[in-house]
C-alpha cells in the first residue's frame, strides 16, 4: 500500500486523508525521536563518564546549531519554494550524521555527531509545519489534530526506552534514536507538499515582501514574543537536561520516569485537541501569560518537593501548558502575524532564537549550577525565576495577540 502511494504521490492532492495520516507519521516519528533523546540524553553522557558541567556544556553546542540551522534551511526553502524536498534532505542527512556515534567516541567525538544530527534535523520541523498548516486549512481538527500524533509519539518512545533502560545498558538511547531517524526519512519520502510561492519571483514582490515582513520582525509586539519564549527555554534546561537522572537520584526506576515523562505529555495531547477553540476564545496573550506562570510554578515545585510523588505527577500535568499550549499559541500567532510565503523563515527565526539561543543558554547554565545532582534545588529554582521573567514578557505582548 505504501509503495503505491509513493508511486501516486505527484497525482495526491496535499490535503486527501493520506496525506494527513502521512503527516500524522511524520509527526510521530520527528517527536518519538524527541522522545528518546531529550529525555535521556544526560542518562546516555553520565554512563560515558562525563560531568555535569561536560553534560551541559554539550547540549548547548547541540542546542546552538538551532541557531544557524533553522534560518538557512528555510532561506533555502522559501527562495526555491521546495518545502518538501528540504524536509525530506534534512531527514536524510539528520539519520546519517547521527549514524556515527556507533563509530566516534569522546567528548569531541559525541558532541560533533549530536550537533550535526540537529543542524540538519533542524530543517525538518518549519517545513513539516508549513505543509501540515497547508494541509488542514479545511480539515476538521485543524493542525492540532495532526500534531498530537508527535505527542503520542513522544509518549510511545519515552515508555519503551524507560523500560529498556532497566534491562540494558545506555547504548540502547543511541540504537533508539536510529531506528526513529530512520522512520522519519523513509515517511518523508510519501508525503505530498505544495510547492510554495517563491519569495523571488518579481523584484517588486520581494522588496516588498522583506520590507513587509522586517517591519513586522522589529515590532515590538514580535521582540516580546520572542524574549519570553526564549526565557521560556531558558528556563527549560533542567527539565530536559538533568531530570531523569533526577528521578534516578531519588530512586525512581527508568519505567517509573518514562511514566512520569509520558504523563506529561499526555495531558499535551489534550490541550492540543482543544487549541484551535481555546486560542479563539481567550486568545494568544491571555492563554501565554496563563502558561508561562504556571511554568514557574511547576520548576518551583520540583525544587522544593520533588521527593513527593503526587508532586512530580502534577507538575508534569503542567507541561501541557509549559509545552503544548505555549507552542500552539505561539505557531497561531507567527501565521496571523506573517504573510504564507514568509512563514517558513519566521518559524526558523522563532525556533533558532527560542530554542536555540534559549535552549543553549538554559544547558550550559542549568549545567554548571547542577553539580552531579548537589545542584538540583538551586537550579530548579533558578528555572522558576527565568520562566516568571517569560511570564512578565507575556504580559507586554499586545492585547490583540
């Protein structure tokens, strides 16, 4: 069957049901990756030897490569207008460059082959997002009906790689993220993309169009959004970098942790369900501000109460808003504010600021405060800082947003 859509492909239509379960796939492989490696990353580093500091200090080199990454990717793709044929480059060279840790070893080594993985994994998201919002315009659900199949991916991948974890050593996080890298080329291969409008078509059209789209870049409207949701990575980094071997410090099993990280993510899927209405009711501002302090408080609970498991529980109810809820509100609000043909590069601005210089702050920071775990209160409470800084970034954002 799926031969036979690989061959019909140029005769599919980008928003037939096909090419939305395609989508759907894509998605579930892109954040089932997610899923293995952001997680257990730092369980990975520790079992190599490395320290704290090491362990932040290469995630932030990953996290930096978000920077260059995104915005080159989506120049290209927005000057050819071959959003597809990006996506599904980036998903080749991300399977192979990540493909050589089986060969390199050392902290050089390890961080070469993750920052190369995610330059190049860099430019699968902004397109997957440009097609997938092409692809609903008129489908019930809309994109969050697409994009909760990544969180069920995450889910998925975080269950399975907890429980391996407690049978096998750490090698099985690389081996995982293969497999998914993998998955993620091959789907790519089927799915069917719109070719976009060239931003290059007319001299007239282009001036225009950068003009146009830098006013609305300088506005301060645009720098508050990006400022808070850069603290808001910032703030991140303990999460992503330092909690499973958090739970590991307080005697969880891997099983356990996986099950607290997919609880999360569930109640993600959720919010993502119900977006699009909540977005049209209260609107991007309000439900951002909402979010982000809620994000403070979930890093302060986990800086003082962490032992107590009702505590992780809840607190891992709020990524549905410190993640899902920000991200669908924050991509409503770069589609309102941007015209299509600018999109992909306004994703890629939003991604390598927020994610990249956020992200790479928040590793190196939450890396030099963690101390081989002496750290964690100190940390988190930091974290809940930074993300109540994002919270007052919110609050200056336009009341129509």
């Amino acid at each position: 069957m799926y031969l036979s859509w690989f061959a019909d492909r140029a005769n599919t239509q980008i928003d037939e049901r096909r090419n939305r379960v395609l989508l759907a796939l894509i998605y579930i492989f892109h954040f089932g990756q997610l899923g293995v490696f952001i997680p257990y990353v730092g369980i990975y580093l520790d079992a190599k030897g490395f320290s704290s500091a090491q362990i932040g200090t290469l995630l932030a080199v990953v996290s930096l490569s978000r920077i260059v990454g995104p915005n080159m990717w989506a120049h290209f793709a927005d000057k050819t207008g071959q959003v597809g044929e990006v996506l599904r480059l980036g998903c080749l060279l991300a399977f192979l460059s990540f493909s050589s840790i089986l060969w390199v070893e050392g902290f050089i080594g390890i961080t070469i082959a993750f920052a190369s993985m995610m330059m190049f994994w860099t430019a699968v998201l902004p397109q997957l997002e440009v097609i997938t919002s092409h692809a609903t315009e008129r489908s019930k659900g809309g994109y969050g009906a697409i994009r909760l199949w990544g969180s069920i991916g995450f889910i998925a991948c975080t269950l399975v790689v907890g429980w391996l974890l407690d049978n096998f050593s750490a090698q099985v996080i690389v081996y995982a993220s293969i497999v998914m890298l993998l998955g993620l080329f091959i789907s790519s291969l089927l799915v069917v993309s719109r070719a976009q409008q060239t931003v290059t078509d007319t001299k007239t059209q282009d001036h225009a169009l950068d003009a146009h789209s830098k006013m609305k870049i300088w506005s301060f409207g645009f720098i508050v959004f990006l400022l808070g949701n850069t603290f808001l990575q910032v703030s991140f980094g303990s999460f992503y970098n330092f909690f499973t071997l958090y739970m590991r410090a307080l005697d969880y099993s891997g099983m356990q942790t996986g099950v607290f990280i997919g609880l999360g993510v569930a109640a993600e899927v959720i919010i993502f369900i119900y977006a699009m209405r909540l977005i049209k009711r209260f609107g991007v501002k309000s439900l951002l501000v909402f979010s982000v302090f809620f994000t403070a408080l979930r890093w302060a609970l986990l800086a003082v109460f962490a032992e107590h498991t009702s505590i992780i529980v809840f607190t891992q109810l709020i990524h549905a808003l410190s993640f899902g809820l920000t991200h669908a509100a924050s991509v409503y609000y770069l589609q309102q504010t941007f015209p299509k043909a600018f999109q992909s590069r306004a994703q890629a601005l939003y991604v390598s600021i927020a994610f990249g210089i956020g992200g790479a702050s928040g590793s190196y920071l939450s890396g030099l405060m963690w101390a081989q775990g002496e750290g964690a209160l100190v940390s988190f409470a930091f974290a809940a800082l930074i993300a109540f800084a994002s919270g007052i970034c919110m609050l200056a954002l336009p009341n129509r947003a």
